[in-house]
C-alpha cells in the first residue's frame, strides 16, 4: 500500500495555482478542496494538476459552510450536493469528501440523508465519503457507529480530532469500535486534537506528543482496515486550519505557529510514520501494538 498526501485548501488566500505549486514543492500528491465552481478555472486548475502529475479530492459541504445552516431541511441538503456534485465532477476528483447532514437530526434523518447522498454520487459516477465533523450528523463515534450499521455500504473520512473535542476524552476504551468502524474508511485528514480542542498548538512540540501517538494508532487501525480491503492507495490531508482552530496570542491575536509550516511537518511526519508502520508490517510492531 502506498501512502498518497494532499494540501488542505482550507483558509487558502492565494490562487489555485498557488496551491498546486506549493503543494508539488513540498511533495504533496495533490490538494483537497472545494471544486471551482467557473468551468474555464476549474478546466485550468485540472489542466495545472495534470501537468504537475497531482490528483485532486472535492470537498462538499451541505447546506451551508462547515456548519449547517439550522433551517435547511434534509431536501435541501441532498439539492446542495447534487449541484455541487455537478462541478465537481469536472475535476475529476481521486473521490468527494463531503460534510454533510445535521448534529440537530434524528438517526433515522440521517441515514435517510446518506442513502439519498450516495445515490446522487453514484448517478454522478463519484465515489463519496463522510467525514466524522463536528455541527454534522456523524459528529460522534456511537451516532456513527448506529448509521453505519444500517448503512453498511457507507465510506468515512476519519477526522477523530473532532471526537476528542465533542467527547471530552482521548475516546478511551472506545478501540474496538473504532477497529470496526475503520473498516468504512476511505480517508483521514491529519489533524491532533485534545480533550478540549480539535487543535493542539502545534503537533511538533514535546508536551504534544502523547496526543499526536494517539492519533497515529488510530490513523494504524485505518490503515491495516484499508490493507486487508486490498487497498493500493491510501490517502491523507494534514488540516490544521484558520477560523478559531489556531491558537491566537492574547490582545496581539498573534499566531502562535505558521499553518503552512505545521501542515508541512505534518505531512513529512506522516511519511516517516508511514515507511515505520509498513515496516513493522513485515516485521511485527507498530504504534497501535
């Protein structure tokens, strides 16, 4: 299996093709996104990408941003992505990441809004995956676990930093679960989270570290679902982000870390964990042992 990483356009203040040649300087395989909604841009973004021999994964919100909007109904939601999905599609995109649904909805909302969200993917030709976010219907492991076992044909981007936040905990004791749910993932976007945060500072310090190996067993549990699934590809996003996620200096509001630089060391510390854990594929040891 090989390990494919992708540039968050998440808080991007630059250009498309600022992106794609930040991201192949850095040896990123790609970026994730939202798709250029402008046919001529978004036929130069894929022809950029094509030319740097990088893919692109969409990102799809419903309903509103990152957060829903409280008044959308399930139809609206499901209206959203098909539109999305429309221009989306002319990326050609690896496959769609989509945030969608409501924390607000009952269960059975829920996997009503899935089963109709997969069936507009499968019209469009995409694959779709749903990421574990906070304000969305998968924004806990039990909710999660509960639709995916109606839905057993479902696909997850695991994001757990949202579940640390949304549960107060490091989700102790919740391992078997997390083995099964591991079996629908599709995607992980790197980011480390806290008890209190879906954010630490900046993964790289000391005082980090146990926080940033829990995330890493956990991203392990991911990898080996993918492995013994015949996965050849699997693929990851280092996605420590703007919008309150950074940590800010008092009265200065100062950055307490460069987001580039933190996603940088992210992705190259992912790549070294990578070559660790197929390593100890042949061998026999692991973070997650």
């Amino acid at each position: 299996m090989k390990l494919q990483i992708f540039k968050t356009l998440w808080g991007m203040q630059g250009t498309y093709t600022q992106a794609i040649r930040e991201a192949h300087m850095a040896r990123f395989d790609g970026i994730e996104g939202p798709a250029p909604k402008d046919p001529e841009l978004a036929s130069e973004v894929r022809a950029r990408l094509e030319d740097t021999g990088m893919s692109f994964i969409g990102e799809i919100t419903t309903a509103g941003s990152y957060v829903p909007d409280p008044g959308a109904s399930l139809d609206q939601h499901l209206e959203t992505l098909r539109y999305k999905l429309e221009y989306t599609r002319k990326m050609s995109p690896l496959f769609v990441t989509c945030l969608g649904g409501s924390d607000a909805w009952s269960e059975g909302q829920s996997v009503d809004f899935f089963s109709g969200a997969m069936d507009l993917a499968k019209q469009s030709g995409l694959t779709i995956s749903f990421e574990t976010h906070r304000g969305r219907s998968l924004f806990n492991p039990w909710v999660t676990s509960r639709i995916v076992e109606q839905l057993p044909e479902i696909l997850l981007t695991f994001d757990f930093s949202h579940w640390c936040v949304v549960c107060e905990r490091m989700l102790d004791g919740e391992d078997d679960r997390l083995r099964t749910l591991a079996r629908h993932a599709q995607h992980v976007h790197a980011r480390v989270g806290y008890e209190q945060g879906p954010q630490v500072p900046d993964p790289a310090a000391p005082e980090y570290l146990p926080y940033l190996r829990k995330h890493q067993a956990w991203w392990e549990m991911i990898w080996n679902a993918q492995s013994a699934r015949g996965y050849a590809r699997t693929t990851m996003t280092p996605e420590f982000g703007p919008d309150g996620y950074l940590h800010l200096m008092p009265y200065t509001l100062q950055p307490v870390a460069d987001l580039w630089t933190v996603n940088q060391w992210m992705a190259n510390e992912e790549r070294k964990h990578f070559q660790h854990y197929m390593h100890g594929k042949i061998h026999g040891a692991s973070i997650g042992a």
